[in-house]
C-alpha cells in the first residue's frame, strides 16, 4: 500500500520558490528579487506534486502523524526548482574551427553532416545516444528538456526521430517536450519553397493524424528563419500551418542575419523565438507586447563567436526572457549552471534573472509554467538540493555544478543522487 507522502525535504536553509503567488513568467521589475523561504520544508504527495512549503517548525507540526516514503535533511543546504533546457537531439557533430557556421553549411558540413549519421543510425541506437545525453543533463539539475528532431529532413526521417523523442518520454525520469523541427535545413536538391509544401502538404498532416492516435506526442514546432536556409515567407506558412494542428510556435530568429523573424513570431503568436543574436528593435517591442519568449543561447554566440544577444534591452522591454543551452554538435554543453553563469558574464543578466530565466521563463517558453518552473503548492515536485548555504552558488562557481548537486528529485522521486 502506498504511504502518504512521497518526500519530506526538512530544515533547509533556503528554499528558492522563484514564484510565490502562481506567475506564469517574470518580467522587468519582477526579476529583482525572487521569492526565497528561509529555514523551510517542503512535502511532496504520492501523486509527485507539492503540497506543502513553509517554515520547518509549522510543516513538523502539520505532518507530525504523516509517513513518507523518503526523508531528506537538508540542514545549510539549498532547494531550488529543476532546471529546464532547450536542445537539438543530435547523433554526431564535429568541432570546426576557423570557418563560419554558413561556411560550414553551404560545404555540406553542420546540419548536413550530422543528418547523414541520423538517418544512418538505428532508433535503437538513437534511443541509446539520446538516454546518455539526458542522464547527463539530469547530473546538471535539469528536470524538463525540450528535444527537436530535425536532423531527418524527410518525413520518414523525421517521424523516426521523434519517435525516439517519444520513447524518451514514456520510458525516462525526465520531463521532455517534443518539437518538430523538419524545416531544420533546405534537403538537397529542394528549393525553401519545395520544401515547405513537402511539410505542408506531407509532413504536418501524418504528425497530425499519429498525434490524434496517440502514438507520438508532438508539442511545437520549429523552422530555421534564416537567409540561405527558409525566408520569411515559406517560415510564416510552415508554422502558421503548424498552429493551424494546434502545435506552438516555437522557432530559430534573427540569428545569422536580421530577417524580421521576431516582428512575425508576434504577429504568429509564437510561445517562443530562440537565439536573435540580430533581432532589431521593433521586434524586442513586438515580442514584449505578444508575450512571446526569448530563448535566449549563451553557448552558441560563445562557441561560434557571434555577438551575444541584447539581454539587457529585451529585460529593460519587458520582454520574457528565458535561456537554453542549444545543445547540438556546434553547442555541445550539457549543464545550464554553466549557461546561467555564461548568461551574467557574457549577457550581462544578475543571478536572479539568470534563474528566473532558466526555470519559470524556461517553463513558460515551453507552455508548462502552469505546472513546472518554480516550487509552488500544486505544481510537479521537481526539484534540485544544492550543498550550499546560498542558491546562488550554483550560478556563481563556472563549472561546479558537479560538486555542488546532491539530489536531482522529478515527481517527488531521487532520479540523481551524487
């Protein structure tokens, strides 16, 4: 018989809520300071939701006849919410130096590269590879990972990507979101124009017809708005057709070149636009208006030596800022303590904006901050202990997240314990 509760994590010395009264995103002057208890328990129930956070003492008293499958003392230990992350699952890459990434690109390298080592893999293989990158992000403290297909390029391609995705997400400890992202890159011998009406007319119809049979679960979709890869228009009827099957909008701007992707994922009415390393000023003020999230990539403009986004301008808008880590053969970074802290040396962010970013503006890019992104009553118990006095210590020390991660818990569940 079940127990009544799942997990007691007693005594903390901060729990980092984010969130204190169910805010979907933070923005502008909400970022200033997150919402943190001190000295506090939290209680996860059987079902892997919060019931309960507050003072050690009145949360003793409240469950003092209760039973619970685990206890956790956290005596000068921090709580914060699980981390979420945004990436493209790929098989294999290679580390150029030297060339730009369109360089690499138009020679058949990139994308390309790595689409032809996909469509050589088996599932089982690509299901092997992607549960080996996700073990190591939940050793990171991420507890909800966005996974893009879109190293396919042909339908059958593509669907045999996500349904790894879907595998992932019925067989693993971690949250996945899945996006399609066919329109990744123009296949050889296809112009942008043919290749968006093979996914309108082919692609976004089957997804349609195994969504409704349950058999992959598709949450977004993507497109690669970039000059030499989908122009504005084959973008604007790719994704409207995408919403059209009730996906998100979620896709690649503004990255390379200025295209205006920000202005049209506003009037689109995109969940999420990720990179704008060019985005212009009108579509900073388009996207604070639409509430339309930027994704914003630390380790791409570091690892590829572009200008890094404007952070700071998006902040000061009102835009809704989150982070991902791009992981892909060109970012090949596991660990969002380290994206956090690239966000507030190289973006200019402070450590409360940089975690805001990462879990509940992370969440909300997602369309799951109703139910993940900060450690509120009613949401998914997912969350990460940290061996130190101070949260901020997981941004602050580059690269220790390692040493620092206790306890890596999903649904109220141990999935990483160090």
């Amino acid at each position: 018989m079940a127990s009544g509760h799942r997990l007691l994590l007693e005594n903390a010395r901060q729990v980092v809520l984010v969130c204190a009264r169910g805010e979907r995103f933070l923005a502008r002057d909400a970022l200033r300071s997150l919402a943190v208890l001190e000295g506090a328990s939290l209680v996860v129930g059987t079902d892997g939701l919060i019931k309960a956070i507050g003072p050690a003492d009145a949360i003793r008293k409240q469950f003092s006849g209760e039973t619970f499958e685990e206890r956790i003392d956290c005596s000068g230990k921090c709580i914060l919410p699980g981390i979420n992350l945004f990436f493209n699952k790929a098989l294999k890459g290679v580390l150029l130096a030297g060339a730009t990434y369109m360089e690499i690109h138009q020679a058949g390298g990139g994308i390309n590269f790595t689409v032809e080592h996909t469509r050589q893999a088996s599932e089982e293989e690509l299901f092997i590879s992607l549960q080996q990158r996700l073990q190591c992000m939940i050793r990171a403290g991420t507890t909800l990972v966005e996974c893009k297909s879109g190293y396919g390029l042909s339908l059958d391609m593509e669907l045999k990507m996500l349904r790894v995705i879907e595998r992932a997400r019925r067989e693993l400890d971690i949250g996945i979101s899945a996006t399609y992202c066919g329109a990744h890159s123009v296949p050889k011998g296809k112009t942008a124009t043919e290749a968006a009406d093979d996914i309108i007319s082919n692609h976004l119809p089957k997804l349609n017809e195994l969504g409704r049979s349950g058999e992959i679960h598709v949450d977004s979709i993507d497109v690669f708005c970039e000059k030499g890869v989908f122009d504005l228009d084959s973008t604007r009827r790719i994704l409207q057709n995408g919403k059209d099957i009730g996906l998100q909008i979620n896709f690649h701007g503004d990255e390379l070149h200025p295209m205006k992707a920000a202005e049209l994922g506003a009037e689109l009415g995109a969940q999420a636009i990720s990179h704008l390393e060019e985005v212009s000023d009108e579509g900073i003020a388009a996207m604070a208006t639409a509430r339309c999230s930027a994704v914003l990539l630390p380790t791409t403009a570091y690892m590829l030596r572009l200008k890094q986004p404007r952070a700071r301008k998006m902040l000061d808008e009102g835009v809704i800022v989150a982070l991902g880590s791009d992981f892909n053969p060109n970012a090949y970074c596991f660990s969002m303590p380290v994206v956090m802290h690239l966000a507030c040396v190289n973006m200019r962010m402070s450590m409360p904006e940089a975690l805001a970013a990462a879990t509940i503006n992370a969440a909300y890019a997602l369309g799951k901050s109703h139910t993940h992104g900060s450690l509120e009553v009613g949401k998914q118990g997912d969350l990460i202990i940290i061996s130190s006095s101070r949260w901020e210590h997981l941004i602050y020390q580059f690269g220790g997240h390692h040493e620092l991660i206790e306890y890596v818990i999903a649904k109220g569940k141990v999935i990483y314990k160090k």
